[in-house]
C-alpha cells in the first residue's frame, strides 16, 4: 500500500510541471497549438522526462476537465434513474444541451485538448533514445489509451467527430468522420496497447496506470457498445421504470414501479453492421481479461470496494483521482454526491450531497443487497437540522418510517428526530465516494471510475446472452449479484430467465444497479435505441426534473466555435442550431 500512496504522490507532482509548459489550443478546438507545447530540448530524454509527458496527458483528465465541475454532470445528469434539485440540473439536465458549457468545455473541448497533448507526447516519446524498449512501449500504451477513451466519449455524445491527424502539423479543418470510422480508429489504438503496456503484474507496473487489462477491458466494452448500437430495430428490451409520482389520492405518492416492453429503435450508421461478430469479438476480448492473459484481475470484496485505500485496486481498470484540498487539479465527485460535512461535526452536511437516485432506481434491488443495505445512505444530517435535533431517513417505507420516526427506535436509537422528505433533501443517495482523506473538503479526493471490472464482466455477461450461451451468461452476471448479496440469477425457480430477452433485460437492469452513479446509463439506453422510450416513460421525476426527450437528444450538439472555425463542418447534429 505504502508504494501505492508514494506512486500517486508522484502523478500528482508532477503535474503541476507538466500543465505549466502545456496551454490550451485556440481556433478550432482539434487543432494542436504546437508553438506553445513543450519541445523535447527543454524537457530532455530520459526516464523522467518520459513520465512527465505521460503526466501531462493524465492532467488533462484532472485539471482541463473535470476540475470545471462539468464531469461527470455531462455524462450523467441525462439519465432516467438520476435526480436532484431543478438548479443543479439546470438546462443540460432537463434536455436542453445548445451552448451548455458540460456540452462544449468539458467534452468536446476537453477531450480534443487531451488527444492533441497525447500526439504530442506520443512524437515525444517515440524519438527518445535513453530509455529502454518496454518503457517506451508502456508510455506509447498509455497515451494511446488515453486518446481511445476520449474518442469513444466523444463518438457516443456526438455521433460523427473529427478524428485529429496524429501528424505534428496538419490542417485544423478536419471533417466528421463515420461512427464506424472512429470506432475503427479506436480499435486500432487499443490492440496494440494491450501488447504494449504493462501488465500490472510485471514489476515495472505503477499501481493508479493503466495497464494491458486496462486496454483488454475497453476493448470489451468498444465492441460491446458497437454491437448494441448494430443490433436490429424491434429488439425487445423490458425495462422496469415508469411515471414517479400518483395523484389519484389527491396527494402526490410514489407511483409504483412498473415494467415495460420496449424495442429498439434503428441507430443511424451502424446499420451495416454485424453485431454477433461485434458481439463475439468482445466476449473474447473480456474472456482473455478474466483468464488472466493481460495480468491478475478481482472483483474485490463489496466492504473493500469504495475504500480510499483500494482505489489502485485491480477492479478499478481505469479511475481519476487527485489530492485533497487542491484548488487547482481537483474532482468535486464528493461534494456533488456525498456533501462535504463541517470541519467541527463531521455529522453535519455543510452543503453538497445533491445528486442520487431516484425511488424506482431503488426499488430495483433484492430486499438485502449490498449496493442497498450498504451502498445507499439511510440517515444523515445537515446543518439546519442542529437547532431542533432532527435527520433524514430514506427510504419512505413502513419499516425505514417504524425505525425512524416511532420512539427513536431500531437501528435510529440515537435520540435524533428523523423525518423524510418528498424532494430533492431525500433521494437514494451513494455512498461509493464518501471515504476520502477529509469529508470536510469540498475539494475532497474521490476517485471516478472510468472503467470497472464489473463493468466488463456484465459486458462479457452481454456478449455471450446475445451468442446464445445463456449457462455462461448467468455465470458472469452471478459474479456481480453474489459480490452484492443478491439473489442468485437462474432459467428456473423464484426469479426466471429462461429467454434471451428476459436475460437481456436482466443484464441491462443489473448494470443500471451496479454502475449507478458512475455515468453509464444514459449511454446504455443509446445503444440499445431505448433512450426515448425509457426517459419519456418517467416524464417528471422525484425531483420535478423533466425527463421529457425528443429525437434531438439521441446526440448533442457540435459546439457553436467549432463549427464556426472548421470549414469542413457545415452543419450541426439534427435538432440544433
């Protein structure tokens, strides 16, 4: 653990160097404003400067793109089981993405701004002459990985991107290439980064790296989503969501929740597509992964999972992290989802804690799982509540209500007056991100988790249900329920799967349980062509936040400068100006 804390140090050290000499490209956001990068002279040839160039593009994640606040609100904030209050969602969160700043500064321009700094150092890199063959190699890995994630961001949000010429000087006007085009583009860079990293067995691995497995598990996961978007319009895909509220009493209640069939709609430009090879190609891909070919991967134990200290652990393929009370390379995951507490009382909300889930999100689970027993906050307090000694409860339910509000009773016997609240005080709030250095902090050091392990096992999961191996389906899905203490998934008893549509809802819903608050869901229903069905399903939620969507939504918008500084993009995403 000790050369896990000294290592993340390290990254974090050096970036403060390395986003000194680099400056944001002006013009066309996929230009690279070379004449203000670094040049190999000042910063050397050697191990040193190997790594500060490979710092750099990691500080990207941190400093240009979530330290803004924007991420992970953009990938996010859009999404049928997500909520809070009307202001934190603002426009963006109610479906209006024309000229929000989540849409162009943190995702168009901060993805762009990290694959020109990988280019880069990638030309940087790749002419050193002191530093062996497999460092080389490991560093040309990582940046290649880093350009792959930010491209498959970008495909999935925008539909067709520019891709940007690797070249050191190339012409800023690039056209939007097919979605194929750029998944290939993605593709390519990641296989030959699962041979060039390192494993994160091999004694020169950096725990808080990326590694092989790293690029093994994306893979899984790129073709997965290709095949998804490939698979034929009329797919039925049944999902349990529904309108949050009842007013038939009069008064508004919690509408239950109910189940609904959807097919999928056809989407634009993966109609040429095969989706069971897609879909084969990542069920090998995550087969190598769990077999151990790219190194010794675990899920880890659910009380181990969201611990600060395992944050390298290797279910975590691939997260962001920075230092605690940094002002400037700083991630505000916890403040936005657990509130930072007041330095004298850590019982006290100071303020935060404004996203979580929605009551049908919750209804989702088996009575004693983990991700609901443990993974959700059933009490809490803020500082308004001191005066007349008083909490929250959640959820709204005759047992939790028993517990909280008769005789201080049960699990509650603490002499707090606890209450519930229909609105955005009380939601299924996380608590994946509430163990940082100092809760305190509204700069506190959360890790976001890009990519999980369990994420690919429910990919791997995916795959083989669409390849017709139903017996290994529910084998990986089982990894994931029996971590959580869930109920056993099986084609016969209490709980059925007997079909492969009823299995496909399964995995679909078991990713929307153990991804939660980890931005995939909304980017989930795109895939599937279920988007629209399963937001317009809720219409209003918990929170008065409108779930509402039209055809526009299916992609954002290309951001206003872009358009207005490349010539060989002339027209935006249907719906937006």
């Amino acid at each position: 653990m000790r050369k896990n804390i000294s290592n993340r140090l390290f990254i974090i050290g050096l970036i403060a160097l390395a986003v000194s000499t680099f400056t944001l490209p002006s013009c066309s956001w996929i230009e690279e404003d070379t004449a203000s990068l670094v040049t190999d002279k000042a910063i050397g040839d050697s191990e040193e400067a190997c790594a500060q160039w490979v710092t750099g593009v990691y500080s990207k994640w941190i400093y240009d793109i979530f330290c803004w606040g924007y991420f992970p609100r953009v990938l996010e904030f859009d999404a049928d089981y997500i909520s809070g209050p009307a202001w934190a969602f603002g426009k963006f969160g109610v479906g209006n993405f024309q000229g929000e700043s989540d849409v162009t500064d943190a995702l168009w321009k901060g993805c762009y701004g990290l694959i020109g700094r990988a280019n880069e150092a990638e030309r940087q890199i790749a002419a050193m002459k002191n530093i062996t063959e497999a460092q080389k190699n490991n560093a040309l890995g990582e940046l290649r990985f880093h350009k792959a994630f930010a491209y498959f961001l970008l495909v999935r949000a925008y539909g067709e991107i520019p891709i940007q010429p690797e070249t050191e000087n190339f012409d800023r006007n690039q056209p939007r290439k097919p979605v194929t085009d750029v998944f290939n583009h993605i593709i390519s860079l990641l296989e030959p980064a699962t041979r060039m990293l390192y494993k994160n067995t091999d004694p020169d691995y950096k725990p808080g790296h990326v590694s092989a497995g790293s690029a093994a598990g994306l893979l899984a996961k790129v073709y997965a989503t290709e095949a998804s978007y490939a698979m034929p319009a009329g797919t039925e895909l049944v999902v349990r969501t529904g309108t949050a509220y009842d007013f038939s009493s009069g008064t508004k209640s919690y509408a239950p929740l109910q189940t609904h069939s959807f097919f999928k709609q056809t989407v634009s430009g993966y109609e040429s597509l095969d989706p069971l090879q897609l879909y084969q190609q990542a069920a090998d891909w995550a087969e190598e992964l769990l077999s151990g070919t790219y190194g010794d991967y675990a899920l880890l134990n659910y009380d181990q999972l969201w611990k600060k200290a395992n944050a390298t652990a290797s279910e975590f393929l691939f997260s962001i992290g920075t230092v605690s009370g940094d002002a400037t390379y700083k991630i505000t995951v916890h403040s936005w989802y657990e509130g930072y507490t007041m330095p004298e009382n850590t019982d006290f909300i100071q303020s935060g804690q404004w996203v979580g889930c929605t009551r049908h999100w919750y209804d989702l689970f088996d009575h004693d799982d983990y991700r609901i027993t443990q993974g959700v906050k059933h009490r809490w307090r803020v500082t308004y509540q001191r005066e007349d000694n008083s909490g929250f409860y959640y959820p709204y339910t005759p047992e939790y209500q028993q517990m909280a509000e008769v005789e201080h009773s049960g699990i509650y016997a603490d002499g707090v007056n606890y209450r519930y609240s229909m609105s955005d005080e009380c939601l299924a709030f996380t608590t994946k991100y509430a163990d940082v250095s100092n809760p305190s902090t509204d700069l506190a050091d959360a890790n976001w988790p890009f990519l999980r392990l369990a994420d690919v096992i429910l990919i791997y999961a995916e795959a083989l249900n669409e390849l017709d191996k139903p017996g290994d389906a529910l084998l990986q899905l089982n990894k994931v329920r029996e971590r959580s203490n869930a109920l056993r998934a099986s084609m016969g008893g209490d709980k059925p799967l007997a079909t492969k549509e009823a299995r496909r809802a399964a995995i679909l819903e078991e990713r929307a349980k153990e991804l939660a608050c980890e931005a995939d869901r909304r980017w989930d229903l795109i895939r599937w062509g279920i988007y629209l069905d399963a937001m317009n399903a809720v219409g209003m939620d918990d929170c008065d936040v409108s779930k509402t969507r039209t055809s526009r939504n299916l992609l954002f918008p290309i951001p206003v400068q872009e358009l207005n500084t490349n010539s060989a993009i002339n027209a935006n995403n249907p719906g937006w100006q």
